[in-house]
C-alpha cells in the first residue's frame, strides 16, 4: 500500500510525523513525505522518501506578508488576545502555496491514504480530490480539527478551485495528546513518540553533571531572544547549569555569559532531554510533549499560536509552570527544579504517554481504511 504523508513545510509539524512514517515503512508499505523548507534535509536522513512541495519556502517572509495584510490581528497575535487568528491565516496561506503541488505529486504516485497534520489541510483535499481516505495526524495538545476547521475557513479558494465546497469527513483521527492533559478527544488514541532529528551530543553532555542541567530552547522558526535573555539574567543566581539552544547571535555578543550558563548550536533535543532536569522553552506542541513524554519538568513561555493553549494545558496539569518571559526570575527557575509537585505530575503524564498504543500498534487499522492494496511501483517515478 502507499501511503502519502501532508505537513506544512517546518520541522516543528513534520517531525511529528515521523514515527508513524517509519512503522509504517518498516511494516512493508511504501511511505512518502510531502513538504518542504527546512524539514527537507533532515527527513530526509532518516530514509523516507521525501518529496518538496514548497521550493524555496520561507516562514518568516509568508507570515510577516500575511500579518502586514491583518496589522488587527497581528497586534491581537503578538499580545496573546488574538487566540490563534494569527496563525491560521498564516497557515491558510501556506497550505493555498502548497495545495497544487501536493495534488500534482499525489496525482503521479498514486496513494491509496493520505495523513495529514492538522495544520495542513493540503492533504485532506488532495484526498477528497483523488477520492482516498484521509486521516488527521495530531502533532500535539491543540485540538486537531478544530485548528483545521480554523485554517480551511480562510483557504476558500483552493478548496472552490478544486470542486469541494467543504471536505468529507476524515476516516479517521489520531489524537497523541494525553487525556489528563486535555481531557478526553475523539479518534484513536496513538503514543507520542518524540523525534528531534538525527545526531550526537557533545560529549559534555553526555556527562554527569554537579549541578541539575536545564535546557532552554527556542522555536525553530523564531528568534526567542526574550526567553534566553531572561534565563541568563537570573541563571548566576540559581543552584543549575543552563544549556542554551541554538541562541541568537546578539545574545551571545552582548557580553559574558554567567559560569553557569554554556551554548550549543543544533543537538538532538529528545536524547538531550533525556540528560537534563528541566526545560524552559516556546510552547511549541514537540517541546511540550517531548518534554511530558521525558516526565521532564518545564516552563513553558505564553507566546504567539497555540504555545498560550499549550502552556495553559501544562500549568493547569501541574507538570510545568508557565509565564511571560519577563516573568522569569531566580524563584521561578528554582522552583521548576526544586518542587515535587511537578516533578511528580510530569512522571505522571510520562507514565500516561507510555501506557498508549505506539505507532506500530496503529498500522493495520489504517491500512484497513484503505481496503485495498496497491502492486508497488519503484519511487523514481516521482523525484524526491
């Protein structure tokens, strides 16, 4: 069987996607990735085949356009009142840039299912356009359809220029967020596997340390020098070593980092979670889940987009605290440490993710969707 998988071109909704793609690989049925921009390189390290529907993709150029066109929104956006308007219209957009490509590449391979994110409904139409089944991949707490629902309410034109007044309902729904966490979702409940990419850690880091690491992590698509500018201002006053992620230039030039605080540029978050006490860090859905998935305790920054509804779901769970970056202090970052409260709900969480079914567990019921097979066809038909 083939089975086409739809993210919008960033690693933050791509890599999600990952583990399922693989079992589903691994299980014999031919899988391809359709996105693009920074996702491409590192997919494709992983041996999926991958195919780009959105040359020469650049986040910051689409979202900062689409904000300049709504300056109501982008200010609603920016001061966290704006619910999550801002991001779909951002993703409305670039699902309208991708939409034709994803429907060319589908339309030469021919899959008999399509998985897509819910912040790609590219793939729900390419779908309903070829008349397969399609299935919403959740990619973290948010809710799924409703983001979806959200991002397809401002994509009119692809979806009249295809034929679809709306689009039928999907075959079915995978939801990774743990119950405790958002409280009971519909669909097929699927472990949360976490994947950050390809690669080893310092040797450092791999390392016992004295002291209690934290992690402090931007989004992959946004500077987040208030978040890093925070923690160094407080970190030489807290009992713990702060290891920062891929932090912005200014930051680093500014002046001399406290003892207590070290820089490193790409690594694989999942294994370095797996090496430190806490994370601080953008809201962003694989942050949040990897970190709960690591029974990690974190502080989780009210941003732009869904990171204000995912912060919220872990401070209201107890596994984390969240704040504005200006309300980072030296009690805070203490208290992300030290209480047992937190740590105790982020095992917890841990424990949940742990007991639900894991990808491969899911394969057979989707290939059921389908209900039938396909004679394999060699990939070069399509260039990846």
């Amino acid at each position: 069987m083939r089975v086409l998988f739809v993210s919008a071109p960033l690693l933050g909704h791509t890599f999600p996607l990952v583990p399922l793609a693989t079992a589903m690989r691994d299980a014999g049925h031919e899988v391809m990735i359709a996105t693009g921009g920074d996702a491409l390189a590192p997919l494709r390290a992983t041996g999926l085949a991958v195919h780009d529907v959105a040359a020469g993709f650049q986040f910051r150029t689409v979202s900062g356009r689409t904000m300049r066109a709504h300056p109501i929104v982008a200010w609603a956006e920016l001061t966290g009142k704006g619910g999550n308007r801002g991001g779909a219209l951002i993703f409305a957009a670039i699902n309208e840039m991708i939409v034709d490509n994803v429907v060319a590449v589908a339309q030469r391979w021919m899959p008999d299912l399509v998985l897509y994110e819910p912040y790609a409904p590219a793939g729900a139409i390419t779908a309903a356009h070829l008349g397969v089944p399609a299935v919403m991949h959740g990619i973290g707490p948010f809710d799924g359809p409703q983001q979806t629902r959200a991002v397809c309410a401002r994509m009119t034109t692809a979806l009249t220029g295809l034929g679809h007044d709306g689009l039928p309902p999907d075959a079915a729904t995978l939801t990774v967020a743990p119950p405790s966490l958002v409280g009971p979702r519909p669909g097929w409940p699927m472990r949360y596997v976490p994947y950050s990419g390809d690669g080893n850690l310092p040797d450092w880091l791999t390392l016992p340390a004295d002291r209690p690491r934290v992690l402090v992590s931007r989004s992959t698509a946004a500077p987040g020098g208030n978040l890093m500018r925070a923690v160094v201002a407080a970190a030489s006053e807290v009992d713990a070593q702060f290891i920062l992620v891929r932090p912005g230039r200014r930051l680093t030039r500014a002046g001399r980092l406290p003892a207590n605080v070290r820089t490193v540029d790409w690594i694989p978050l999942t294994a370095a979670m797996a090496a430190s006490a806490a994370i601080v860090h953008h809201g962003g859905s694989g942050s949040v889940l990897g970190a709960l998935a690591a029974g990690l305790p974190q502080l989780v920054i009210f941003g732009v987009g869904d990171s204000t509804y995912n912060a919220a779901f872990v401070h209201e769970r107890g596994a984390g605290l969240a704040m504005r970056p200006r309300q980072i202090t030296v009690e805070s970052l203490t208290r992300l440490l030290s209480d047992p409260a937190i740590a105790a709900a982020a095992r917890e969480v841990r424990d949940e993710i742990a007991a639900m079914p894991p990808p491969a567990q899911l394969v057979e019921r989707l290939v059921a969707l389908a209900g039938r097979t396909r004679t394999p066809i060699n990939h070069t038909e399509v260039s990846t």
